[in-house]
C-alpha cells in the first residue's frame, strides 16, 4: 500500500507541475483545424481546355460554311425573265432580228436583216396579187420556216467561223525534235509459270516375298526422285533409292547359276540383299484441284545387286553349310514392273507430301538364286518445286 500512495503521489506532482515546452506553431495548427478557412473550388485546366476548342470550332464552321441557293429557285427566275424579254408575233416568228453577234463585238448582221425583210416583202405581194387567204397563210407559213432555217444556218455558220481563228497558229512552232539513239524495248509482260521439275526425298517400307512361298518380310528403303511435267495432268518420274530386300522361300524355290550340289538339301532359305532401284515412271493425274490430288502410274525398274547374302537351314541336325555371300554379281536392267496410285496434298505453292501405295511386279529372275521377287508397300515422300521461273 505504502509503495501505491507513493505512485499516486508521483502522478500527483507531475501533473501539478508539468514541465512541457511551449510552442507558438503548434497552437496556430490546433486553431486552424478548430477554424477551418472555406476552400475556393478551383475549375479545372482541362474542362478550359475543352471549353476554348469547342469554341474555336464553332467559330471556323460559322465562317467557312456559305449558305447555300436552290438553284431550281434561280433557274426558274432566269427562264421567266427570258420569257418576258422575248415578244413575240401573232405568227409565232420574232419580230425583232439581233443585229449584233453573240460574241460581243459589235458587228451588224446585215444578212439576218435581209432575211427578214424578204420574207415581209413576199408576204406582201401576194396580197396585192389576190390570192385567198388560205393560199396566202400557207406561203407566209413557208416563208418564215424557210427564213428559220436560213437564219439557224448563219447562226450556226457563224458560231463555226467564230470559234476558229486562223491567227491562233501564226505563232505555234509546229516543229518536232527527233528522238537520237536506239529506241527502247518494249519489256515483255511478266507471266508466272509452274515449275516442271519436282524433287521428292520418299521412305517407302514394304513386305517382300517369292511367289508362290507363302511367306514375307518386313523390308524397306529410302532415296530420292525426280519427276519433270509433261503436261497438267501427264509426267515422267525417275529417280534411285537403296533398299533392303529380305525374304524367306523354300529350298525348292532356289534355283542358283551353280554346279554345288548339297549333300542334304536345305529346308529353307533366308536371303538379305541389299539393292539399287532404279525406277522409270509415267504418271497421269485423274484427280486434282487447289489442294489435293490423285496420280496413277506405272513403269519399270533395274535392280543393281550389291550384296547378297544367304543363309540355309536344315531339317534335324545335319549341320551342312551355313552362309554364302555374293557381291556385285547380279544386275537386273528394267526387270522389274511398277504400278502404283499417289495422293498427294499441297502445303503451299512449292511443298507437298505425298502418299503412294505401290506393287513392284518381276519379270524375270532376281538375284543368285533366281528367284521371283516381289514387293507390295507404301511410299511416303516431301516434294519440293525446283527450278521456278517468273
């Protein structure tokens, strides 16, 4: 307790006698928040900005813009005032000839004047000499439309010979300068032509038998052709690729140029050469537009045996001989036929892929052991346009 009066005590004296600097700036802020001055609202740049455009524009539309006249009100004015300047006759002619030209100058017309007055004159005679009134109506009608037509005749004359003056070309230098030099060629127009040249860069897999085995094997190659446009739809392909050709046959259907006789004769044969094909094609375009198209075709093949390879397998366990191995023996020129059908889809105007089923046909004996060899696959390709003129 005695420590809690002496805490209540302290408090006491420091509140009785606070010790606080005194500050002038602090009470001028305290009145300030107490008073607060009214803030004049203050109009924004922009919204002067804004006002002093608008003005100006209105004040360049108001002087440019003209007010505009009916014309039809005008036209209308000026064939009235036409109208009442020009008296006329009971007979509907003029009676008054102009005796000035249209162009200002002047000049008394002395012709339109005679005109008329020959046309009054005949009038007048055949009055005197009796004739009815219905004959005279008709000469005074044929009069003046013989006076009209000769006074449109020297008003057209005239306006002829008014508007061409001779003294125009006195001065005109009517000399021309001859051009020195070869003359230049006239350039022909740019016509853009397809390519006719096609290169295609082809994988094309394929199941490989001998007739008349039963059996196939999974076989391939890859190479590169070159096809040249006859016509739209007409084209001749050529090209060369290298392939595997692996097969497996019966003994029987291996009939080898040699005078080696087996003891025992292998039960089965298992052949993996490796070839140059080498195809000639014609194709012919049945179906085509901008984007896609169809191609039958057809042609033969020379294969180029560069190695062959065969292995022999026996019944039991007569272990005789293994392997034999031939190179660059056997070439087989145009021995082969083709048939095929392509679809092919454009990617642009110089890439497209192409996709070929194709029968590859023998027509002779292929290889060592003469066999005959076929091949049955799909050709994929990327063709590319060369050799683009403009």
């Amino acid at each position: 307790m005695k420590e809690g009066k002496d805490i209540d005590k302290l408090f006491k004296d420091g509140l009785e006698n606070p010790d606080l600097p005194f500050n002038d700036l602090d009470w001028d802020n305290l009145e300030e928040r107490l008073h607060p001055a009214p803030k004049k609202r203050i109009v924004p740049l922009v919204w002067l900005t804004a006002v002093a455009g608008i003005a100006a524009m209105l004040l360049v539309v108001f002087l440019l813009v003209k007010p505009t006249v009916n014309k039809t009100d005008v036209k209308a004015g000026v064939k009235s005032d036409k109208n009442n300047n020009q008296p006329k006759n009971n007979t509907g002619s003029l009676t008054e000839v102009p005796k000035s030209r249209a162009d200002g100058t002047g000049i008394v017309d002395s012709t339109l004047v005679a005109i008329k007055q020959s046309g009054n004159e005949a009038i007048d005679k055949g009055e005197k000499k009796g004739l009815s009134n219905l004959e005279t109506d008709q000469k005074v009608t044929a009069t003046e439309a013989g006076n009209a037509n000769l006074l449109a005749n020297m008003v057209y004359k005239l306006s002829l010979t008014s508007a061409i003056d001779p003294v125009e070309f006195k001065d005109q230098n009517l000399t021309t300068s001859v051009a020195a030099g070869k003359p230049q060629r006239i350039k022909a127009p740019v016509v853009k032509q397809k390519s006719r040249f096609v290169l295609s860069i082809l994988a094309a897999p394929d199941l490989t038998s001998v007739q008349k085995s039963g059996q196939s094997s999974l076989s391939g190659g890859f190479g590169v052709e070159a096809t040249y446009l006859i016509t739209q739809k007409l084209s001749i392909t050529t090209g060369a690729s290298y392939a595997k050709k692996i097969y497996d046959s019966d003994f029987s259907l291996y009939n080898p140029n040699t005078s080696y006789v087996f003891s025992v004769a292998p039960s089965n044969i298992h052949a993996n050469c490796d070839v140059i094909d080498i195809p000639i094609n014609v194709n012919y375009k049945v179906f085509g537009n901008n984007r896609n198209s169809i191609s039958v075709s057809t042609g033969l093949s020379s294969y180029l045996m560069l190695k062959e390879k065969y292995s022999y397998s026996y019944a039991g366990d007569y272990k005789g001989p293994q392997d034999f191995e031939v190179k660059g023996q056997n070439q087989h020129y145009l021995g082969i036929a083709n048939v095929g059908v392509e679809f092919q889809h454009k990617i642009n105007n110089n890439l497209s892929i192409s996709a070929k089923p194709f029968m590859k046909i023998p027509l002779t004996d292929i290889g060592y052991g003469n066999s005959k060899l076929s091949s049955t696959g799909v050709a994929v390709s990327v063709n590319v346009n060369l050799f683009k003129r403009n």
